[in-house]
C-alpha cells in the first residue's frame, strides 16, 4: 500500500475539517461552488471520518489561497503612528492592537485567509481602526467597549455571499472610531481579475 493511500485512511482531526471547510468557503467566494454546493460539501466535511473523504470534496478546487497556515497571534504596538495591512497579507486567528493617538487599517479585499475566525483585541486611545471587508466577511463589535468614540458600519450589498471570515472585535476604544465599510466595487473586481 502506497504512503498516500495509507494517509488517505488516517482519522480526520476537528482542523483537518476546519482546514476543509475554508477551502470550500473560498472557493465559494471566488464563485466556483453554487450555495447548495457548498452547504452540501460542508455537510459532508463536518461530518468526514477520514483524510480520504476529505480529499474527495476539495479534490477539485485549489488550495486555499496560498495554501498558508495562520499565524496564531500578530501583535500591532503603536505610539502616534499608522500601521495599513493591506495586499494579499496573511489574516492570524488573533491580532492585538495596542494603540495611542494612531491609525491601524486593516483590508481584507485580497487578504489571505486561512482560518475562519480572526479575533481582534484592542486597547485603542485615539485614532480609527478602520477595517475594509469584502463579501463573506461578517464583522461582530458586541463586545468592544466605546468611552467618547463611535462605531461606523456601512453594510454591504453582497448579503448573500458565504462567510468566508468572522471578524470578532473586543476590548477598548477612547476617543476615537472603529470605521467597517465594504470595499469599493471597482476595487473588488479588478482584484478578483486573474
């Protein structure tokens, strides 16, 4: 029995699944699965015993976009300054924000994402954290406490698209502003053009 035959057999693991899942999600998103394909493959991802299975669903689409492993934690410190996040960088499942009087942008239009959940803790004085989504990303503020600062959300036309990322932001805000704005259409498309 060849090596991958016999690894085809192993035990699928709960992020040997999670792993799955985001592939279809992406494919999803990049409009090579239909919804009905997707929740039909879902299904049988969170439901696959083995590696084999598994492989039998993502068999016909890429890799998720790069294929890359999440960092586990990306720390932005920052005095005074701006830090942007844009480009094909790499979502982590947890960033840290500890900002005074600066601005952190974080756009999520070409984004690499690998897992399907990135968790935002931030201890920001002053200053905007400004995040640019793009269909299937769904961002959650319900446990951000805001002292003298507001929370601008402008939704997205896209309402239907797969979640492809859950953005849960908690912690602190003072004197500033968390700006959530979809995109510019324009934007999007150019770079989903291959």
């Amino acid at each position: 029995m060849s090596a991958d035959l016999a690894r085809t057999g192993l035990r699928a693991s709960d992020a040997d699944r999670d792993r799955a899942v985001d592939v279809l999600n992406s494919a999803a998103a990049d409009g090579r699965l239909t919804i009905e394909e997707l929740d039909e493959r879902v299904t049988a991802a969170l439901t696959a015993r083995t590696l084999g299975e598994l492989a039998g669903l993502t068999a016909d689409l890429p890799a998720a976009p790069g294929d890359v492993e999440a960092k586990e934690l990306v720390r932005i410190e920052q005095q005074a300054a701006s830090t942007v996040r844009s480009g094909s960088w790499a979502v982590p499942r947890r960033l840290e924000i500890a900002s005074t009087w600066g601005d952190v942008t974080l756009d999520f239009t070409q984004a690499v994402m690998a897992g399907g959940t990135l968790h935002i803790d931030m201890d920001m004085h002053g200053g905007t954290l400004k995040l640019v989504t793009r269909p299937g990303v769904v961002v959650d503020t319900d446990s951000l406490v805001v002292e003298y600062a507001q929370i601008k959300t402008r939704p997205s036309d896209d309402t239907g698209a797969p979640v492809v990322l859950q953005v849960e932001i908690a912690g602190r805000m003072t004197y500033g502003q968390v700006v959530i704005r979809p995109a510019r259409r324009s934007v999007f498309r150019r770079s989903r053009t291959p």
